[in-house]
DNA sequence: TTCATCGTTCAAAGCGGTTTCAAGTTCTGC
DNA sequence: GCAGAACTTGAAACCGCTTTGAACGATGAA
C-alpha cells in the first residue's frame, strides 16, 4: 500500500497523512492520533525510497572496507566499532551502508558514495598519516569522522582518536620502573596513524630515561596472531632479548603468549607483557586480575562517539569540527613484573634452549 | 549535475542518455560512446536515489547483526562473512545495508527493511534449531539465503552450510582412532542449529565405537576466549579429565591453550585438541604444520556463495531454492597425538596440580 | 458585522531518474 | 522509387513521497 491508497482510504489528503506521520505540528492532534492508528492498522509504513529521493537525504551512513589483494585481512577492530556506531545509527533512523572494496578502489568508492547519493556522511577507519582520504572527503564535502587521526593533514576535521602516545608512553614507564631495560614494541603496519604515535609514545618514554632505542626490537606489521607469535620468536631468540615486550593489541598477544610458552619462559616473570587492549567482545582480557597488564580503551565506544559526532554534524547541530581524545588507562595484570636479572637470560642452559633453530 | 542538465548538455533527451548508461541496447554504438564520454568528462553520475525509486529496485542486500543486552557480543565470524559477501555485492553493483539491532527486535528490523523497501533481499546469520526468521521471510516474500541451516523448518529456502555433522564425526572419529577415549566438547551456544549438528556428529561418532558420551565433557556457551578457557579448566581439573578435546572454534581454542599451559599440561602429547576453524582471516592456524589439528572451512568464500546465490535469486535467474553443503576436511596439525597410557593423569603429582583450586 | 488571524487541510509541483509508446530515420527488398 | 522493416530517438507518464502555496472554516479583535 502506498500513501496514496492509505491516505485516500483513511479520508485523507496525502499530505496531512505526510505530515501526520513525520511529526509536522501544522497537524491536530485528533488527525495524528488517526494517522497512526490507521497505519499501524492497515500496516502502512512509508516507502524510503520515495521518501529520499523527495528529501534529498539519504538517512545513511558510509562505512568502507578496503581489502588488499595481498594480505586480504579484516581488522577485528571492524566489527566492534561497526556494532557501537550502527546501535547509534539506528536510534536516530539512520542506516549504515558497507562497501567492501579493493583497497586501490577505496577514494572512488568514497567519491562514488558521496556523488550517487547513497550516503549523507561517511566514517574513515584506520587513517593513514597524511590520508588522503580525509582531503577528498573535504573536497567532495561530505560530512564525515574519522576514527583516529592522521598527522600532517591540515584543515580541520571531525575525530575521535585514543590518546596512543601517552598511552605507549605510559606503558613504557611503566615497565621501566619495573627495571625493565629491553623492551620490544610489536606495533601496527607501518604508515597508520595509531601506529607512529605509539611508536613516538615507546620511543619518547625510553629517552626520557636516557635509554636507546633499539631498532632489532621495534617490529610493525599487520596484527594477526601469527604475526605477534613471529616476532616475539625472533626477539627472544635474538642475542640480547628482551626482557618486556609492548604488543599493540590483543590478537599478536596471543601470538606472543604462545611464543613464551613454545621457548618455556615464564609470561610475567621472565618476560612482561603490555598490551593495548581494544575491548573487543569476544576477546576480553578480564578477571579480577587481567590476564594482561594493558592499556585500555573500547572500540565500540569509539564507534557510538563517532556515530554521534557525523549525525551531529550532518544535522547542521555542529558548526565546529569535534575532537574527541579517549585517555587509555593502564590496569596491571598477570603479564608483568620486575625486570629478572640478566643472569636468569645469560645461564647456559637457557641460551640454548632460546636459540635453538 | 542532472539527467535533465546533462542530457540537455550534450544535446541528447534524457531517454536517450538514460539508456545509454544501463547498456539498453536500442541505444547506437556512437551515440552510446558519446554519452559515455561525456559522462566521464564532464562527471556526471546518475542519482542512485532517483534510479531505485524509478525501477523499484534497492540494489541493497540487508545484514543484520543483533546484539543482545546480557552477552552483547558481536561474532567474530561475522566480519569475515562480510568481507566475502561484500566483495560479490560490489562486483554486482550492490549495497550491502548493515542494521544492528537488539535481538529481540531482530525480526521486526527485518520487517522493516522489507516494507521500508530499502533491500531487495536479506541474509540471516546463524540460525537457530526451527529459527523464526526463516517463515518471517517467506512470509513477507523477501529473497533471503540462510548461512547455515535450521532443522525442523518447513519449506525450501536457499542456504550455505558446513557439514558440520560430518566434520564433527571426523574429529571425533579421529581422536578415537589415536585411543581417545574421553573427550571433551566445547562447543557453540544452545540451541545454534550448527552446534547440535556438532554435538549430534561427535555423539554418533562416540555412539559408533559404543562409547557412553559423558555430559560432563559437553559445554555450550558463546564462543570467547574466556569460555575455551573456563571450560578446559574445569574438565581438566575433574576427578576423569579428558585427553582430549574438540574445540568449536579457533578463538575458544587459544583459552584452552591458555589453560593447558597454565596447568603445565603438554598441547598435543598429553591432552589432544581439534578444533573447527573458520579461516579467519586475522587468526589464521597455519604453517608446514598447523598449530591446531582442524576441520576448515573458510567463512568467506562462504559469504561470497550465499551473496552469489542471494543475488541469482533476486534476479530471478533461479526458480529453485539452493543448497550448498561445504565439506571440511580434516587437516592435522601439532595438536593432536595417540592417547597417554591413563597412568600419566593419574601420576600424584600431576593431579595434585590439576586440582589445585 | 467585518476583517485579520490562526489552525487545518489540500492540490499540485517537485525530487531525478526509468520506461512506455509514438515518431522519425535509415535500411532493405522488390 | 516505394512500402515495410529495422534502428534510433524523444515526449511524457510514472515511481511514492515531501513540501510549497493556496484555501477554508473558525476564532478573535475592531
């Protein structure tokens, strides 16, 4: 049934009915009142797509997917930051709309987005440093958020970002009091945002100690388990292992966790263990003591403050850009303690054990 | 720019550029050629708004991802599915729409996504056993295709499932052939169509060899880290522990290696461990010799065949419902081994550790 | 009583495409 | 050279809703 049947049905003009349903206040409220009663009735829920086309509103929003042909990985982030912002979405009647693409695709699928009309605002996930993302963004002038920030772009956007320096910053001191004097940092890709200022974060907590940095222990690539499992194998097989290793999130800790145990050297005692911990839902890192001493922050909260921020903007409520900074506190687990003497990584039998082939 | 300007610019009627641009084929050869340039040139692209109320058509596919109050948790498998299933979309020229929902206003959205008519077809995502949503779609007449099955529906309806009866009898049969005798389960939540396929194949299987199934092997819950971890512990820590155990999941299998090690029991000599893995992308069980002895079955290529079928569907190049039914075939990896002679458990000293509290 | 005002309602003109149907043009075959 | 088929093109209706501008009756002020 459409507003022209129901309308005429109910004895009605389709434009009262319009207005009715939309919450103009040009209506009585005995006509309202009918108008609802009517529809919920005769089961008559208004065509979106008319209903767009007439507005000019898409009533969505764009998320984009890039997948590499290479390393056609999905960001476990993804889906929790998806969840947070469509349960926003969906509370202000807004739908989301996915693009899986190619990654060489991504701008035009963003231009396309935008120039089809399909979406009234778009988010960027995993900025870059100096994305060119966000300058197209700007260009076309579609409203949009990005979930992080990207260095060395300038003009003014939307963001909600954790505060990743002083995170890794924190992390580090905390391990240095601790002793600790080696520490490894298995970071994200090289290039992302996040990632450079964790790298800064790690890299600034160890000068302020007049502490080296060490590039044999410094690792970035992408997170998976395996990845965080190759590289803390390489480190503790390497001639001066480390005695702490910071892990960017909680995949690769996994990774790392099964690399101390395949070597038996103990995770909290022989080596600590610091991650950062984006709250993913099935991989909680909880307890009355967390499994892991972690810096934390929700990424499904990053996504409802994002949805938040673009429909604020989209709705004209916002003139001004919204910065948002998430502090990421840091709640010590089982997966760290005073740095062991040297000694304990220097007895023979160990050494063996740590470079066999 | 619009049809109207542009076709007016180039001096063509909008009839004409209309078909020009969606390939009809009473358009000549040069006109076509000039149309599609000039497009390009001069940027030019058709209102997707304006396009699907005109043909009727949404050109979207609608997912929907329910979170529920108690354990909102958002499927890891989730977003590897969609990765598959966006990829054909695109390729279509297809939107995918993401609604998240509550649970219990799961149904609703889907009848809302189809009278809105904003999609021109659905997915749904982990049914349960005689799972509501299938009627609901035949009902309201929305093209949909179901990845995984629900037993006791009546009616054809299109779906893409894993043999997981016969995956789980494998592993099961598997682990009996290796001398295991006890086994433990832990598997999907209760009520998941896919879980008590699971559990009906590893109890057939046990049944086979006239082996009694021991309820207290079986778990059921959803599947986190936490819960491979809480259940491993809780069965190995029992007056008959098993030597092995079937894992539904690689994410539930990294807690149960988590609580092997933390017990000081051997992954693979001592407690055997097979698990279903699902081909995620960020947690791949990989290498010479996979870490885990695994029935596989990538969820990806999953969601590319359920959005190609999906897609048939509505196109209606199908007549008859489809069913694929994918095998897993059963790779073994380091995590499985014969059964310790029983007196290894029984040593003091090791069920001293085992029942610490 | 009359005129301005207010509160309601409606007719009709969009929104920007697609598609039907008619018409004009160019080819054939005879 | 001409009728009829085969190609091309275009005018106008239509998709189902929103919104502008006008109309109408009721109310209140003059």
């Amino acid at each position: 049934m459409n507003l022209k049947e129901f309308s005429h049905h109910i004895g009605l003009s389709p434009t009262t009915v319009s207005r009715a349903l939309n919450g103009y206040p040009e209506v009585s409220e005995r006509t309202r009142r009918k108008v609802l009663e009517s529809a919920e009735r005769l089961g008559y829920t208004p065509n979106s797509r008319a209903a767009r086309l007439a507005t000019g509103r898409a009533m969505t929003i764009g998320h984009i997917l890039p997948l590499s042909k290479e390393h056609e990985m999905v960001n476990p982030i993804f889906s929790d930051f998806i969840a947070g912002a469509g349960e926003q979405y969906s509370k202000s009647g807004y739908d989301l709309s996915l693009s899986v693409v190619r990654d060489e695709d991504e701008a035009e699928a963003y231009r396309d987005l935008a120039t089809r009309g399909v979406v009234d605002g778009a988010v960027i996930h995993g900025p870059k440093i100096d994305d060119p993302r966000i300058r197209l963004l700007q260009e076309i002038d579609l409203p949009f958020v990005v979930h992080g920030r990207s260095s060395r772009v300038d003009g003014e956007y939307n963001w909600v970002d954790v505060n990743n320096r002083r995170a890794f910053w924190r992390a580090t001191d905390f391990l240095l009091d601790l002793g600790h004097r080696r520490i490894g940092l298995i970071n994200g890709l090289d290039g992302m945002d996040f990632a450079t200022r964790r790298l800064n974060g790690y890299g600034d907590a160890l000068a302020a100690r007049g502490i080296a940095r060490d590039p044999e222990l410094v690792f970035s690539g992408e997170m998976t388990e395996n990845y965080g499992f190759a590289t803390t194998m390489q480190m503790l097989r390497s001639p001066k292992p480390p005695t702490a290793i910071l892990v960017s999130s909680i995949i690769p800790a996994m990774g790392a966790r099964r690399a101390l145990h395949d070597l038996g050297i103990g995770l909290g005692d022989e080596v600590s263990v610091v991650i950062h911990d984006d709250d993913l839902s099935y991989f909680r890192n909880e307890g009355d003591v967390p499994i892991f001493t972690a810096t934390r922050s929700s990424v499904r909260e990053a996504g409802r403050l994002c949805a938040d921020i673009l429909l604020d903007s989209i709705r004209g409520a916002q003139d001004e850009c919204r910065h948002v900074l998430l502090e990421a506190d840091l709640t010590v687990g089982q997966s760290t303690g005073p740095a062991p003497a040297m000694r304990h990584l220097l007895d023979r039998d160990r050494t063996e054990v740590l470079r066999r082939p």
